[in-house]
C-alpha cells in the first residue's frame, strides 16, 4: 500500500515544511533521459528498456523502488521492482508493446520491515536480547494492509502463530517477508519527475528509402509520367530492397514565376516548374498534380508499395506557389511589403520568386497551424504515415512539436523525417522536438577521421537515445564533390557507408546508375529533374543495381545492422580503410564491417582484440568470421585477420562474427 508522495522539492529558509520533511530521498541521475526529461527518448516497441537512477537517503535503512510506466493516455501505473547494482545505483527494465506516447518515473520508499528483520536477526546472532524488537516487528505486520486475499491469510496466519506462542520465527520467514515487502505502508513514499518515452515502430529506427520524381518516371520522352508510371517501377524498386518511396511533392504547381530549366528565371512553353511552387487553380496541399492523376490513382499506388512491403513518404513542404488557393481564401496569413506586394521566400542571396511562405505568427496563426495539420491528416486518411519535411529549420520550433505532437496522438505510429541541412544544434533541437528521423551531414563526410567522429557522436550519448539518423548519399539539391567523377567504385563505397553505418539511408533516384554532371563549380546537378522531366533507362549499363540489392538482403538478414547506436570502430592498419563492428539490440547478431575509402586495391589488418559479443549474460571473444557474400570462414589470430579489398569488384567487406 501507498502513503501519499512526498514530493522532491528544495528546501527553504525558514521553517520546515511538510514537504522538506517528508522528503528524504534523493532520486536522481536518471538513464535514459534528454535534458532531464524535457524531451522525449525514443525507443522501438517490443524491445526492453533499461532504466536507471541513483536512490538515496539518509541513514542505514533499507531501501525499495519501483519503475513504474504507462502509456501518456492512460490512468493507471504498471511497475516492477528495481534492483540495486551497485554505489546506490538502481536498475530494471520493461517491455512495451505498443506504440506511441509513454512515460516513467521511480518511485522509492524505505522497506520498514526489511530494515526491522535484517536489524532483529543480527541482534538475535549477537546474543542481544529481541523481545521488544519482536513486540516491534508484530506491529509492523498488524499495520499492514494487504495487497491481495492469499497475502492477508498468510499475515493473519503469522499473526495469529506468534500471538499464541511468542515465538519470532513467524515474523521473519522468508514468505512473511515477501508478503510484507508489497503490503506493508510505504510512509516516505517519493516519486521522481514523469519522464516522457516515444515508442515508435520498428521502421523508424531502420529503413532503406528511395527518393524519386513522379513526374520522371515514365518512358516517353517529353511526356509527363503518371501515377501508373511509378505503379510500374514499384517491383524494380522492391527487388533492390527499399522499404520507403519517398516521392517529391505530389500537388499542383504555380505558374506565377515559375522557374524555368536550371532554375531559370523564366520558364518557357513547357517547363513543368519546380514541384516545391506547390499550389494552382486546381488546388493547394491536399490535391494531387492533374498530369499525375487522381487521388484514387494516388491510393492504388499506396496499395501497389503495400503489396511490395513498402510505403510511401510524402514531401511535406510549407510554402506555396503565388497561385495557391489560401493567397485569396486567407490573405492575411501571408506577409506584405510596405509597397503591398507578396514577400516571396527567399535567402540572400538566394532569391525564390516562384514560393512564398505563410506567416507562422499571423493575427490568426491558430487557423493557419490547425490547416497545416489538417494537411498531414488529409494525406494520413489516404494511406500516407511517414512524411519528409522540407527545410523544418526555417519554421518556428513551438509549431513542429505541437504539429507532431497532434498527429501522433491520432495516429501513433506516423514517422516524421527532418530534412534540415543546418547547424547541428539546430538539427539536435528538431530531433528533440518529436522528427523521428533526421538527415545529416554524412553527405560530405568522406575522411575515415572524420567519419569515426561524426559516427561516435551520432551513437554517443546523449544523441543516441533522441536523434536517429537517416544518411543520404545525395539529394535532388546536392551532387556531393565526390560523387562528380562518376567514379563506379565511389558510389558503391558511398553506398556501402551509408547502408552499413546507419539503420536508416536514403538514395535518390539516378544514383544507382551512377548520375553525376555537376553545375560547373557547384554540389548540384545540371539539368536537374526540379526543373524538367526526365526519362532514363533503369537498366542502363554500368549501373550498380545487382550491388545495392545485393547489400540490402544483407542489411535484411543481419539485424546488427539494423540499428546505429551499438556500433565499435576497431584498429584497422590503414588510412584509407575503415572498420567496425555492430551488434543487434539483443546481441544475437554481430557484424564486422570494413570499406574502403579510396580506389587502390589494399591489404590490411583488421584487429579485433579483446573485443566481446554476444547476448549480456554470454560475451565472448570473436573467435571466427563469416563472409557474407561468399560464405568463407575464417579463424582469428593474434588478435585479428589480414584482409585484401579490392574497390574496382567491392569496396566493402561484410562478415558475421562467430564466438
């Protein structure tokens, strides 16, 4: 039974108060939190969850604790008993099996009865004289209230027996003492703070995504492609072994300013424009491009990924095209310049004429916030639950977790993906507003420092229990320096990086076949398909399809690596190699991986140490390897095993480890 908390309060000058003198305990460095509970920690529904803190108080009494849990929506606590592990740190973990919204806090109390029993069996070994100390223990037990039927029999039985024969015996066996342990009153009962969980689905931690434009994948030259057209490229896509489809925006586009090719300001007879100049006379955010198709088109290319074990991710991008229907309906959720005239977006020097941006903090914001919303629902009622977001950075940061927040309270397992090339506390902070997933700056990392760096703060704490990141080899606004050589074996290592080293990687359409012309002296492609339609043949020679699916099956097959955070780089005796291991949430499956990052073929050490694996209560050292592609096994010695890599077949090697 529960006394009322006795909350954690500081204590004031003057005199006591209730709470100071309740408040014994303190309960603190609690794992896993972000910034002490301010943000929710992101974990994957039926996976356990290890939970610890620091509980301590005063004196030599022995201590109780509890974890305690629900989903935020629910009214009542489930628990279970945490355990001391050492230096008054405390640990337990739980399961959940749902997703959506949780939170958890510690309770701790001081165990009366354990402390009288512990204290009374060592006076009694002492030879000290217990008679007081029993009549003690009996009103321990007779205040007791009983936290079932078959524990009041067994405390009325004790009762009852030590009533008739004085003997202590039956105040300190060992099933009184359990009985005791959940009945007795928890008089200096505190509660820790409420700390928030999201439990999201298992693709939101691990999922492999393919970008395209709608409107390019048909295969007429000079026509528009349809809905049908990305229905027809869905088994390609699925047997390359992408889970995700993400699609550009999908609605109609602006004529006003509208951009011509390689971003022209002027577009002539033809050009389709920019699909981010989102909005026409055929409608705004929840409208489908009528060249495109219909909604119900849209609808049976949902169905259509399903059938394939794929989804769709929509763009979704807040800012409009001149012509967009709320210009007239809402005017006032728009800026004007002193002259009266539109304020289109821009960042100088860059200049959007074609996009103008509402205004967050309108007279009637509350309308605009509540249409956005309404937007991302709309898109959600015709199958959609996973959504990139264009440029969040640039939209105030209350919005998104109030945005996210209302969406995931509806539909829980809706993925949010943060598209925000920006400072990386800036990126940190969307992360810990609610994005589910975030781009990076793996797109420009290529140096085996460099990586080891970024990698080890991406897995790091306190990033590892709020950002999960999604690496991109390249975008339709960034062709990476690297890429611009059309080098074969530098997209199979970019791609061998950004599936092995991340659970979560993207790649955009035209990378698998090796798409690289640059704007002279800029990271962006020439004739890019922002612009223009284009229509290419997928199967084009030279293309690295066979390798991309061939690293997805085993992306599928290993769960190792299938997450980010248990990731160890290991001493590789070469510069241009990089090597690590990784491991499954569960330690069933591990991994070693080495790529390298330069196109001689090289021969090196791969040095595994003392390094363990295997399941908590089992580590051991790795004793052998298996290659992944070719089955072949290896035996480790001294401590390692020399391995050749030639870039120009397969920059990456890929093996199991056997203990």
């Amino acid at each position: 039974m529960t006394a009322p908390l006795a909350a954690q309060k500081p204590v004031l000058a003057g005199k006591p108060t209730k709470a100071a003198i309740e408040g014994r305990f303190y309960i603190e460095d609690i794992y896993p939190s972000v910034d002490t509970g301010r943000f929710a920690v992101k974990r994957i529904v039926g996976e356990p969850i290890d939970i610890w803190a620091d509980i301590l108080r005063d004196g030599h009494d022995v201590l109780a604790a509890h974890l305690i849990w629900r989903r935020e929506r629910d009214r009542a606590w489930q628990r279970v008993p945490m355990h001391l592990f050492n230096n008054d740190r405390w640990t337990a973990s739980f399961t959940p099996t749902e997703v959506g919204r949780h939170v958890c806090a510690i309770e701790a109390w001081t165990d009366e009865f354990a402390t009288w029993r512990r204290d009374f069996l060592v006076k009694r070994k002492t030879g000290q004289d217990t008679n007081l100390d029993a009549l003690e223990g009996e009103l321990l037990v007779a205040s007791a209230q009983p936290a079932s039927p078959v524990a009041a029999e067994l405390i009325a039985q004790a009762r009852a027996a030590f009533a008739r024969d004085q003997n202590p015996e039956h105040l300190v066996a060992d099933a009184l003492a359990a009985t005791m342990a959940e009945s007795q009153l928890r008089r200096d009962l505190t509660r820790s703070r409420i700390f928030p969980l999201m439990i999201d689905r298992p693709r939101a931690r691990a999922s492999a995504w393919y970008e395209m434009v709608p409107r390019s994948q048909g295969r007429v030259p000079g026509h528009h492609g349809t809905f049908d057209d990305c229905i027809a490229r869905l088994p390609d896509i699925a047997e390359l072994g992408f889970d995700v489809i993400y699609l550009t925006p999908i609605h109609p586009i602006g004529t006003t300013n509208r951009k011509g090719r390689n971003n022209q300001l002027r577009a002539e007879p033809g050009d389709p424009g920019s699909p981010y100049a989102i909005g026409s006379a055929e409608g705004g955010h929840d409208a489908v491009h009528p060249e495109l198709g219909t909604l119900a088109d849209f609808k049976r290319l949902v169905a259509a990924c399903h059938q394939h074990q794929m989804e769709i991710a929509l763009d979704f991008a807040v800012q409009c095209s001149p012509d967009h229907p709320w210009l007239k309906q809402h005017p006032d959720w728009f800026k004007r310049r002193p002259d009266g005239s539109i304020r289109y977006a821009e960042n100088p020097p860059k200049k959007y004429e074609d996009i103008v941006n509402p205004d967050f903090f309108a007279a009637d914001a509350k309308s605009l916030w509540f249409a956005l919303r309404d937007i991302v629902l709309f898109w959600i009622d015709h199958g959609v639950h996973i959504f990139r977001v264009d440029n969040p950075h640039t939209k105030p940061f209350p919005f998104w977790e109030w945005l996210i927040r209302e969406v995931q309270e509806r539909h829980p397992d809706v993925i949010f993906l943060s598209e925000a090339f920006t400072r990386p506390k800036v990126m940190k902070a969307l992360a810990k507003l609610g994005f589910t997933q975030s781009y990076t700056y793996f797109t420009w990392r290529t140096g085996k420092d460099e990586l080891q760096a970024y990698l080890t703060e991406l897995a790091g704490y306190p990033e590892r229990d709020y950002y999960r990141p999604n690496f991109f080899t390249n975008t339709p606004d960034i062709l990476p320096l690297h890429l611009q050589g059309g080098e074969r074996w530098m997209f199979m290592s970019r791609f061998a990086l950004a599936a092995t080293l991340s659970s979560a990687y993207g790649i955009y359409n035209g990378f698998e076949l090796l798409e690289h012309e640059p704007i002279p002296g800029r990271e962006e492609y020439l004739d890019s398909e922002k612009y223009e339609i284009k229509v290419r043949d997928w199967n084009k020679p030279g293309n690295i399809k066979d390798y991309i699916a061939r690293l997805n099956r085993i992306r599928r097959d290993n769960p190792a690596l299938l997450q980010t955070s248990n990731l160890r780089f290991v001493p590789v005796d070469d510069g241009q190699v990089i090597g690590f291991i990784k491991e499954s949430a569960d330690g069933s499956n591990s991994v070693a991986v080495a790529i390298a990052l330069d196109k001689n073929p090289r021969q090196f050490w791969y040095h595994f140490g003392d390094l363990e694996i295997g399941p908590a209560d089992a580590r051991r050292r790795v004793a052998a390897i298996e290659d992944l592609v070719t089955g072949e096994r290896r035996g480790i010695e001294w401590g390692g095993v020399r391995l050749y890599v030639d870039p120009a077949h397969d920059p990456a090697l890929l093996f199991r480890c056997l203990g």
